[in-house]
C-alpha cells in the first residue's frame, strides 16, 4: 500500500509512508528514479530518517513490529489505536468449545469525512435514506450493522442519535472507540448490553445472540421472546443510483409487507464508501494542482492498468509539466516490471485486449473514443468545480489538448501486447490475458494518488 516504491517519496527520498519494512541487504539498495526526470539513471534510495503512518489498515503498517525503532509520525488516535491492535484470532467467541479462525484486516482510524459539501450532502443523504428504510421496519425488528472494519462509525453515531438508543457493540469495537479521544460520542453511544437495543454492530463472524441467526433456540432466547426478524446492513461501494432504485422499490412495497403480503427484505445495501470516489480525487488535485502525482495503490484485479492510464484521467486537472512526469514515472515502472517490460511498454498502443479490459472496468467505446461512466460515483455530484452536461466523460484520441474544467479528455488508446510482440485478442502470454483462468492471489501491485485517499477522509 505504500507505493511504487516501498513507501519512499521520490521528492523526499528520506520520508517512508506507510511502510517499516527492511532495506535489501548492502549491495542491493532499492532504486528510485530521479523525480525530476525519470530518464535518468535510477539512484539507490537511502535510509528513510522519518515514517509517516497515515492510520492502521493491515496494508499500511507493512514491516512493523516491536522491533522496529524508527521514528513514526502520525496522529495522537492513530498512536493510542495502534497500541490496542489485536489479531482477530485472539478474541474469538467460544461457542460449545468451539473457535472459528478468521482472517481480516486490522481496523483503521478516522471515518469517512468530506472537505466538499456536494459530497457531504451525499453522505448525509444516504445516511438519512437508511434512517428512514429502518423506521418503517416493524419495531421488533433487529438491524445487524456489518461494521467489521472501522471507517463506518458515522452510521453508528448517526443511527444511536436518530433513534436514541444505544448500538451493542464487541469489547474490541469499544477498545478502540475509546482510543479516539477526539471523538467521545463514538464510544459513548455504544453499550456492551446486547439485550438492551436492536441496533447491533458486534463481531460480524462472532455475533451476539439476538442477531445471529446461526444459533440454536435455547431456553433463554425463547424466555427473552427473541424476534424472528434480523436484518442486516452493509455499507457498500455500489452505485448510489443501484440503492436509490432498491430504496425506490421498498417504499413501493412497503403496504404490502405491512399486510403480510411481501416479506420484509432481510439485507440493506448502504452506499457509503471507504474511500474516495473517482470524482472526489480529480475535485482534489484540481483544488491544488500539484507539480506531480502518483498513485498510493493499484487494485490487483485490474492487473496494472489503472497506473497505465494514471495520469490521462487525471490530465485536465494536471499542470502540463505535472502530467508529462507522471507519463515518464508510469514508463519507468512499467519497463523495470517483469511481468511487463520495456517490448511491451513500446509496443503498447490500441489493439483489442485493451479494448476488452477497458470495457471490463467500466469504459465504453465508440469508434476511437473511450467513454468512462462515472454515475455510479459522480451522478448526484453537483459541485461547480467543472462544467458537467452528462454523468460520462469522453475520452478520445483527438491531439489538441483538453480544455481545464471540460467533461473531455483525448488519449490514445494502448494496445496490449504480448512479450513476444504479438498481438491477440486472447493472448494468454500477455500480462494482462483475460484468458488466464488461474485465480490470481488478492494483493495490492507494491506502488505510491499522493496519499489522496488519506487527504479525503
């Protein structure tokens, strides 16, 4: 999660983010290009003197342990978060001897925060969209909130003050709640007293007993008169239109479930994300500009090609100069990639595999122009930041320049070829087949949107 390269800042070579691993033995330092003009032969990238910890995702505390003696920076919550860590094996519950082992990330910190109010409305209208879905269930019913990993805590608050009552949340949910000092409410609008509310946000693979629904009747959930319906609720990073629909579509039914007619649904898909949305990261750099960018992170799935058109997406919001750096950083990772190289770099212009994989990841095409559909992330963004006539932006292979603020941006379209240099519409040699059936194991390329997503929370 820390980069191209190993959390160290190109600018500031002696700064890490979000990595604490080990330099290579003497003799075979890391080599970082010049940040100036990634031509030039790479330098060894020397001892970083300061890491910065950004918060506490598994992906970004990579190298640490309590062997580690570097000085770290980072935020007063981060630190007393950091120190309250515990693996979720350690604090399973044993039910009749019994201990599933769970893998999971470690939590994180801060919850989703936005500096636009355009994207504050849209938080706050799914907040208020849930809120109401939740008021019409019947008043027995009991929500699950499947909170396992911290980034979710302003639903948690949200719902315990819409509905004044508290949310039953694990011990370790609360350990760590505690630790935010800057926030008191978290920890207390949460309670430990799963009898005491329907609203529970415990472990989700460890539940308590009024929202499991795994758990045999016994004796005292019968004496207790434990509903029978358990709803959950998922925040998820789906289209706000797809849950508006689905929104849409409850209230339609919502007479017909109270007259027994329909079943009351038992899943609520909430779309508030973790991260920052495609939209949110170009209003961001357009609002500074920076003299370069690079990415914190490449989605496995998308095997690279989200680096390759890095700094075509972000083109129109770039200083030329900003943009023609990122264009040579790109191709000199992507030459010194074995799984890539410098025959594929060279030959990569448009050719039908791109076409394939593009299209995979949302883009659309009409003759030589790419359209990227952006409304399931920027439909209900209406900030006046850039003059938007439709939720697409057009991306064609025009050679003028893009107008700043405009809803196009020209780009070639690349052909992926194979290390042989042939082209194929399956080409299973090519680093990015979309043939190869073997399942890929699910890590993040080691690359460094300038920790855009931090800025965003």
């Amino acid at each position: 999660m820390a980069g191209l390269y190993h959390g160290h800042l190109l600018e500031f070579p002696l700064i890490r983010v979000d990595n604490f691993t080990k330099p290579p033995p003497t003799g075979q330092p890391w080599l970082l290009p010049d940040p100036k003009n990634p031509s030039l032969p790479p330098r060894p990238a020397p001892n970083a003197q300061i890491f910065l910890l950004t918060h506490i995702h598994t992906d970004h505390l990579e190298g640490l342990s309590n062997k580690f003696s570097g000085r770290i920076i980072c935020s007063a919550d981060t630190k007393r978060l950091l120190l309250r860590l515990e693996f979720e094996r350690d604090r399973q519950d044993l039910r009749d001897g019994t201990t599933e082992v769970i893998r999971r990330k470690y939590p994180g910190l801060e919850p989703r925060r936005y500096s636009a109010t355009s994207t504050a409305d849209v938080f706050e209208d799914a907040l208020q969209v849930l809120v109401k879905q939740l008021s019409l269930y019947p008043k027995d019913t009991i929500f699950f909130f499947n909170i396992w990993t911290p980034g979710w805590e302003e639903v948690i608050k949200f719902v315990a003050q819409v509905f004044h009552d508290k949310v039953h949340a694990d011990r370790y949910k609360r350990t760590l709640y505690m630790a935010v000092e800057t926030d008191p409410f978290l920890f207390n609008c949460t309670t430990t007293d799963e009898s005491s509310t329907r609203f529970h946000a415990c472990e989700r693979y460890a539940r308590c007993g009024k929202c499991d629904k795994s758990l045999k009747p016994t004796q005292e959930t019968v004496n207790s008169k434990q509903p029978g319906l358990i709803v959950e609720v998922s925040m998820t990073e789906v289209g706000a239109a797809r849950c508006a629909e689905s929104h849409s579509k409850f209230l339609a039914d919502v007479d017909n479930m109270k007259a027994g007619l329909k079943e009351w649904p038992t899943e609520i898909e909430v779309p508030i994300a973790r991260h920052a949305s495609f939209m949110e990261l170009r209003a961001l750099v357009n609002l500074f500009r920076p003299r370069a960018l690079s990415p914190n992170t490449l989605i496995a799935d998308r095997q690279g090609i989200d680096y390759f058109w890095f700094a075509d997406l972000f083109r129109d919001v770039l200083p030329d100069e900003a943009y023609e750096l990122g264009l040579a950083e790109r191709d000199y990772w992507f030459s010194r990639q074995p799984r890539f190289g410098p025959q594929w770099l060279a030959s990569s212009k448009d050719g039908p595999l791109m076409r394939q994989l593009l299209g995979r990841f949302g883009f659309t095409f009409q003759g030589s122009s790419i359209r990227l559909n952006t409304s399931s992330e920027g439909s209900n963004d209406k900030r006046k930041t850039t003059k938007r006539s439709s939720s697409e932006m057009e991306l064609n292979d025009k050679a003028e320049t893009p107008k700043r603020h405009s809803s196009e941006m020209k780009l070639p379209i690349p052909d992926v070829v194979s290390p042989t240099g042939k082209s194929s519409q399956r080409d299973f040699s090519s680093p990015f087949s979309l043939g190869n059936k073997r399942r890929r194991r699910k890590t993040s390329f080691p690359v460094n949107i300038a920790h855009l997503s931090s800025l965003a929370h």
